[in-house]
C-alpha cells in the first residue's frame, strides 16, 4: 500500500513535468518558464524515488509528504495524462497553459503538503522533503506573477 502511495506520488510529478514540457514547447514566449518547471518536477520525481529507494525499507521516509489516497493521486494522475494528450493535439493558448498550472500547483501543494510544511522538520531527511514542498509552492506564486502580466 505505501509503495502504491510513492509510485502515484512519483508519477504525479512526471506527469506534471510532461505537461509543463509541452507548455514550453507551445508558448513559445514563455518557453524558458516552463521548461525551468518541467525539470523541477522531475526533479521532485527523482528525489521522491531517492527516498523511498533509500528510507522506506528503514521506517523513515516522510509519508506526510504524499496523499494518503491511492485512488485521489491515481485520479489525478487519469486527468492529468488526459490533459498531456489534449494538449499534445491541440496546444494550449498561453493563458490557458497559465490557468491549468494554476490549478494543478494550488492542488498538489495544498491538498497533499499542508501538513507536512506546518510541522517542524524531525530529521534531514523531511527537511529536504520540505524543500521539495517549498519549490512547489513557490511554482504556484511563480506562475501567477507571469499570469498577472499577460
């Protein structure tokens, strides 16, 4: 069950960094923007990885750091792959690639990381989870202040 949860987890971030690949490939005037994201999600998928590969057999990987639901990050996992085909076929408009990243960033860094980010950090290992979760926060600020200037 808790690897289930890590795989979706890890999943979610590569989704994420798929579309955020395609949003820097369609909007061409924001192309460094997405691209600089894209690699941070991946970046956030091979450190979920690192850790479970290294924590979870030892009791100690940060499962605040993750949904608690398989089926709501499977869910969003569904929806999210969905948009990479819609968006493969018929790229986004660059306020509408703004709005679902919005949306997407609001509910993997509100929903699944609340907790996790208002706790004190226990050990090293959930202060670099934290600084995963800052990242992703900051991506949802990041993308608004480029919103706020189409």
């Amino acid at each position: 069950m808790i690897e289930n949860l890590i795989e979706e987890s890890i999943a979610l971030e590569k989704n994420v960094a798929a579309l955020y690949k395609i949003f820097s490939e369609s909007v061409p005037e924001d192309a460094d923007f997405w691209w600089q994201l894209h690699l941070e999600e991946k970046s956030h998928a091979t450190l979920i990885r690192a850790a479970k590969d290294s924590f979870v057999r030892r009791g100690k990987f940060p499962f605040d750091l993750i949904a608690n639901s398989v089926e709501e990050l499977k869910s969003s996992n569904q929806r999210i792959a969905a948009m990479v085909g819609k968006f493969l076929a018929n790229p986004p408009s660059r306020l509408e690639a703004l709005e679902v990243a919005i949306a997407l960033e609001n509910e993997a860094g509100e929903s699944h990381y609340n907790q996790f980010m208002d706790k004190e950090a226990k050990n090293p290992v959930e202060g670099v989870f934290q600084q995963l979760n800052r990242d992703d926060k900051e991506h949802e600020t990041r993308i608004r202040e480029r919103l706020a200037s189409v």
